[in-house]
C-alpha cells in the first residue's frame, strides 16, 4: 500500500476513436491494484506494468472529453480531468 497520492500528467492515445481502446496512463504513485475509471466508470483489463505506467481499457463512451481517475487502495486518488477525447469516425 502507497502512502503516496497517485498523479496522472498524461495517456496516450489522447484522443481515440469511439469504442473500447487501450490506453496508456502515465504517471506516479501508482500501486499494483490501482484502480481505474473513466468518467466513474471502471476500466476494464487493467494492468499496472510499473509504478509510473498502467494500461487499461477503456469503458464505452460516448463522443468528448473524459476524465480519468486513478485510485489507490488507501483511498488516495486523482483525477486527469479531460484525460483523453472520444470521437466519432466520419460515416
């Protein structure tokens, strides 16, 4: 368990066609059973690789900014608001 507040300063992609897509959060503070969500949706096949990488896929969406949360097992968290943007192929 982490005594240190998770810190997201980036993912990558930032911007991801609408569907489910993984990720890549970059940042600090990480545990090995940090959770993920997406504008409070849980992140599904989330791996933390390191203590400053995780991957994660994301949760259906639909089109614009999202925020992505990670959450420590001490209950610390934070929050990259509008971490990555959803949007629709065109037709």
């Amino acid at each position: 368990v982490s005594n240190v507040a998770p810190a997201i300063p980036q993912t990558a992609p930032a911007n991801l066609p609408l569907g489910v897509f993984s990720m890549t959060l970059t940042g600090t503070g990480f545990t090995s059973v940090s959770k993920v969500s997406i504008n409070g949706n849980a992140a599904t096949g989330v791996t933390v690789d390191t203590p400053t990488q995780i991957t994660a896929v994301t949760p259906p969406n639909t089109a614009g900014p999202h925020n992505v949360t990670v959450t420590n097992p001490d209950g610390q968290s934070c929050t990259l608001t509008n971490g990555y943007t959803d949007f629709a192929l065109a037709a």
